[in-house]
C-alpha cells in the first residue's frame, strides 16, 4: 500500500502525484530491454534533482510511464520538457546504432505527452497498471 502523507514545503503542505506517458518519435518500437533499464537510471535521476520522489516506472516499445510526485513549487511543463529534452540527448548518444535505423535527425520522444493527476484513482491502481506494461 502507499502512504499518501502530505509533504511541507516552505508555507504548504502538499501531495501531488503525477502519471506522464511519454511516446517515441513516430511511435516507432525502440524501446528494447537496455533503453529501458537506462530511461528508468536517467528518469529517476532526473526527478530527484527536481527534489522529486519517482514511484514507479516501466514502459513498452514505443512509450513509457512514469508515476512520480513533484513539489508544486515546479510547473509540470517545465519538468516534462527537461526531462524529455535530458533523456532524449542521452539515449541518443548512447545508442545511436540502434537509433540509425530507425531516425535520421536527432528526435527520441514525441513533441506531445500526456500528464494526470492521481488524485482520482487509488495510487496503488495506478502503480499496479504501470508494473503490468509489458516491458521491453
């Protein structure tokens, strides 16, 4: 089960939870097993410079989920948008053989995404539907 206790944070008290989808460019199937293990390291990085918490991550081919909390004092959009920007930079790099074949400008991710809050749904749903994707 997980706990849903409020955080603090200067003058509030908060618990914001967040379910984002990214898609790969052209929602082409690149994700392998490796590109997924790396997003999961890059993602989870990402959120704890962001003093996020990230609480469950998996994906398939040509997306992937992420549920994670985000203080309020960042604006989701900003978040989203370096995280894709880091992400994409990195996993380009690191595998562009694999890449090559499948893009010939320097894209990973979609231009669009998708974010909701959890607030309606039991976070334990929710994280029982992201452990069950059927990884890379």
């Amino acid at each position: 089960m997980i706990k849903t206790t409020l955080k603090a944070q200067h003058h509030c008290s908060y618990n914001i939870n967040y379910h984002l989808v990214l898609v790969t460019k052209y929602r082409h199937k690149v994700i392998d097993a490796d590109i997924l293990c790396r997003l999961k390291e890059l993602v989870s990085e990402r959120i704890d410079a962001w003093e996020g918490k990230l609480v469950e991550i998996n994906g398939e081919p040509d997306h992937l989920h992420i549920l994670f909390e985000l203080p309020p004092k960042y604006a989701v959009s900003d978040f989203v948008n370096a995280l894709k920007t880091g992400t994409s930079r990195k996993i380009r790099n690191e595998f562009s053989e694999h890449l090559k074949s499948f893009y010939w400008k320097p894209v990973f991710w979609s231009r669009s995404y998708c974010v909701v809050t959890c607030g309606g749904a039991p976070l334990s749903i929710v994280k029982q539907y992201i452990e069950n994707q059927d990884g890379a």
